[in-house]
C-alpha cells in the first residue's frame, strides 16, 4: 500500500470523539493491519509529519505510535529512508491461504459456461493460436500518438459518452471496409466495443432469447461457445465441409434464431466458405428469420489470393451482423473491436452498448484513427503479412523435416495458425500435456468441437512465434509423436499377447 493511502485509511478509521487516545488507536490500527496483512512487511510508512498533517493531530501522536511499534517489533526505522514495516512480516503475507471450495450456487447458464470453460490460460510462444508479432508493433509510434491524444483530449472525450464510439473512427473504418472487404456501410452502421468478443456477447444478447437455437461451426470458436452459453442458448454443431458452414447438413430441423460463421477464413479449419455456400447460407438464414453474425477476425493476412467479399455486403436483406477486431492487426491487449449492424438495429445496440457497457477510451480511439488515416497501419499489416507468411513457411518446413507423415497440415492460405491432423491412435491430449512440460502448446482439435470430434488434429499458432522457436516447437513435437507411436507400438503388441477378454492396460 502507497503511504498516501496508508494515510487516507487511517483517517477514515480513527475516532476522533472515542475515550481511546489518538496515539493508541493508532498504535492498535497499525497493529491490527500489520498482524493481518493487509499492510505487508518493507511497506514504507508515511513520514511522521506528513501523517501527522494529514490526520490532523499533533506530530508526538504519531512519533508515539511509530516508536511504541518500533519497540514491539512492528516497525523498524532505515536511516534517512523513513519507517517500514518489519521485513518479518513479508513472510506471513506469502503463506498461501488455504483453497477454499465455495458452494458454486451458479445459475444454470453460469455453471455450463464455467463447466465447458474453465480458467483461461494466457498464451505465449509455440504454439500459442491467435497471438500475434507484438514484438515488432511500431510501439514507437503509436505511442506518440497516444500521448498527443491524451494530453489534447477534450473534457466531452473524457466524458460519458453514448456515440457508439469516436466518429472519426467510425469513419475511417467504415471507408476501410468497403475498400478491404466490401462491407457496404456508413459510419453510423458501426458500433465500438471492447474488442470482438463483447461485440458477439452483445450481438447475442440483443437478438435471441434464452433456450434459442443458435447454429456454430463445427468446429468452431470456443468464444462463441462462451457467449452462447453465458446468454443461455441452446447450441447445434453446424458441421464445415471443404466449402465451409454446411446448411444442409445440420440435421436438427428446428430453425436456429443466430447462425455464427467465419467465412473468409474458417476457425480453426482454415477453410474459405464458397460463392455457392454464401449464397446458399444467405437463403437459409433468410428463410428461417435467423440472424447471421460473421466474424471477420484475421481476414488482413491473406497470403494468395485476394480475400473474397464479406458476406455482410452480399446480404441485401440486412440478416447480417458483422464482426470485425484490432486484437490480430494491432495487438490483444489493446481491446478495441467493431460491430457493423443493418441500420434498422443501430439505435438498439448502441443503446445496449452504452447501458450494458459503457463506452470510453476515445482518446485510444483519436489514436486508433489517426494511426490508420496516417497509413501506418496498413503499412503494419504489410510487413506482419509478409512476416507471417514466412513463418508459416518455417513452421511447414521444419514440420516436414521432423514429422511430415504423421501430419495432415490445413491449406493455410490466411490466418495466424495451421491445423496438424493426425492419424487415428494418436492421442492429441497426451501430446498436448507432454508437450506443455517443455513449454510447447499444442492445442487439441477437440476443443473446438461441441460433440464428438470427427477429426483428431493440433491448432499450431506461428504468427507471434520466432523462427528459432518454431523449429524447437516442431522437434518437441517430432519427439512426442515418435515416443507416442512407439508406446502404441507395445501396447499393441501386448495386447495382443494377452488372452481375450482382459484389457490392455497394465
Ligand atoms: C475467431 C475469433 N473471433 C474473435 C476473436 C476475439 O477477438 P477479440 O480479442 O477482439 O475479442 C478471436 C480471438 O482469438 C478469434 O479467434
């Protein structure tokens, strides 16, 4: 704790009228907080006259206190540096406190979010999917950018605000949008949020009930699984074929209320959904009044051909809600994303938005404007789209080097990760924990599925990946795919050894 809220604390708790003396109730209020943590062993203690000013009491009051606690033990003076709390005390902070099992008491859709879940793990390094080169961000400019803004920034920017973001932003976006992927737009249509992930919370939120049908690829983006699940939706694996989403093969005949699809680039498959298939989604979703949300989260690093259009701008009946973030072209933390809505739902989300919300960071926004009409952004993603191309070219190479016939990788034609098939019998979350005690992340396929997996595989991220760590990367898993073949090797041999009806496990 800072001494100036050491102060502030010790203000609000002293009782100016109480029969207890200043100079003892502050005595035991140190003690007190000391004893129980709440002030850790080497915090520096206010200067006695500064506590003594602002606590308005006279300057013996305090050096009483300090010197009573310095005698007990408490305290202890470093000279010229100011009173500390014993260094002893840093010990009892540490000591974990015992887990506790609170009883979850968690509605139904809060225990089916937590239960397919979990904890979040941060992500960095092989193979970590999704994370891209911040290393190499123009931080430099950007932060010039950030700091003009923030001094300039006018009181109504710092104000509450209910715009649906900074208009100049929308503005550059929206001209953005319609030069790199057709999405037809006004400024007004865009709405923004606190990166892609809200935006489909909010999207999810505004247009379907709880215990709708809501169709997700499969397989998909666990994002969506969360957001789905958090807003009480009853969920159906859409499978995705060589062309993408397939409508025709969901078999469950109820009508989904949101269909949720990635069609530039499919998540994880890498798949790029065809003319036909966007057409053919498109009358699905027209004929059961359903929704789609689109998300186009990476669709900037193309490495062929160019990408092909939206589907936003094919929908000419508005069914569509577009999805768009900075977390892949700029960088996670940074937590802006957009929303591109039919202008029939504009006021409604930007209203949710603002009530269920709140909108801020316009200054990051000014920032974010300016960083994209100056050219450095698209002169950012340039470079990270060559970048990334190489190093999937690395991460292809040094996989076909080590463990080529063991692997079906994806297409790879976009994107920030490759999917790694693998043959059946291989067991991806074995090779997934092994791997994660040398600090490799493979991330199994079958996380992406709702129901059974109907393929067995790893999500291999490259683009934040050095080119030295790729190639360790892909020898640990080399190694683990040799050691795991092997292991089967004498299972199967022993088992065959053993006489019907028992089991191979020894
Ligand atoms: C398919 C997909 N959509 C959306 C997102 C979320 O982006 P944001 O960081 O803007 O919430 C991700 C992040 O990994 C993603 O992979």
């Amino acid at each position: 704790m800072q001494a100036a809220w050491i102060s502030e604390a010790l203000a609000a708790s002293l009782e100016r009228h109480s029969k207890e003396g200043l100079s003892r109730q502050l005595m035991r209020l140190l003690r007190q907080w000391i004893s129980d943590g709440r002030l850790a062993g080497d915090t520096l203690l206010p200067a006695s006259r500064e506590l003594a000013a602002s606590l308005k009491v006279g300057r013996n009051t305090v050096l009483n206190a300090y010197e009573q606690l310095q005698a007990e033990g408490y305290l202890s003076t470093r000279h010229g540096a100011g009173t500390y709390v014993t260094g002893l005390f840093r010990q009892r902070q540490q000591t974990p406190l015992p887990a506790r099992r609170l009883p979850l008491g968690l509605s139904a859709r809060g225990a089916s979010l937590f239960a397919s879940c979990g904890l979040p793990q941060g992500l960095s390094g092989a193979f970590a999917p999704g994370v891209p080169e911040i290393r190499q961000f123009p931080h430099h400019c950007w932060q010039q950018l950030l700091s003009r803004h923030q001094r300039q920034a006018a009181p109504a920017m710092l104000n509450y605000t209910a715009d649906g973001g900074l208009p100049a932003l929308r503005e550059v976006l929206a001209e953005y949008l319609q030069l790199s992927r057709s999405v037809r737009c006004r400024p007004e249509q865009i709405l923004i949020t606190n990166g892609a992930q809200q935006g489909l919370e909010l999207t999810t939120r505004l247009l379907a009930d709880p215990g709708d049908i809501a169709w997700v690829e499969e397989p998909g983006y666990a994002g969506t699984h969360a957001a789905f699940r958090g807003a009480g939706l009853s969920l159906l694996p859409a499978p995705v074929d060589a062309e993408g989403l397939a409508p025709q093969r969901v078999t469950d005949p109820r009508p989904p209320r949101l269909i949720y699809t990635t069609p530039s680039h499919q998540y994880p498959s890498g798949v790029v959904m065809s003319l036909s298939r966007r057409l053919a989604l498109l009358q699905h979703a027209e004929q059961a009044q359903a929704w789609i949300i689109e998300d186009d989260y990476d669709s900037e690093f193309r490495y062929r051909s160019q990408p092909l259009p939206a589907l936003q701008g094919m929908a000419p009946d508005e069914r569509v809600i577009y999805i768009g973030t900075f977390s892949k072209v700029m960088y996670p933390g940074l937590r802006i994303g957009y929303l591109v809505v039919p202008d029939a739902l504009i006021d409604a989300f930007r209203s949710a938005n603002a009530r269920l919300y709140r909108e801020g960071q316009y200054p990051v926004q000014a920032a974010l404007a300016d960083f994209i009409a100056a050219g450095h952004f698209a002169r950012h993603v340039r470079r990270m789209r060559e970048l990334y191309r190489e190093r999937q070219q690395v991460l292809r190479q040094a996989l076909a080097d080590s463990a080529a016939e063991q692997l079906a990788l994806s297409p790879g034609e976009a994107g920030m990760h490759l999917v790694a098939g693998l043959p059946p019998g291989l067991q991806e979350q074995s090779l997934s924990q092994a791997a994660a005690t040398q600090g490799v992340w493979l991330r199994p396929l079958a996380r992406h599925y709702l129901a059974t997996p109907q393929q067995h595989g790893l999500v291999l991220g490259y683009a934040g990946v050095d080119q030295h760590a790729i190639r360790h990367g892909a020898q640990v898993l080399a190694r683990l795919l040799q050691e795991q073949g092997k292991n089967d090797e004498q299972a199967t041999t022993s088992d065959q050894r053993l006489p019907t009806g028992t089991t191979g496990t020894v």
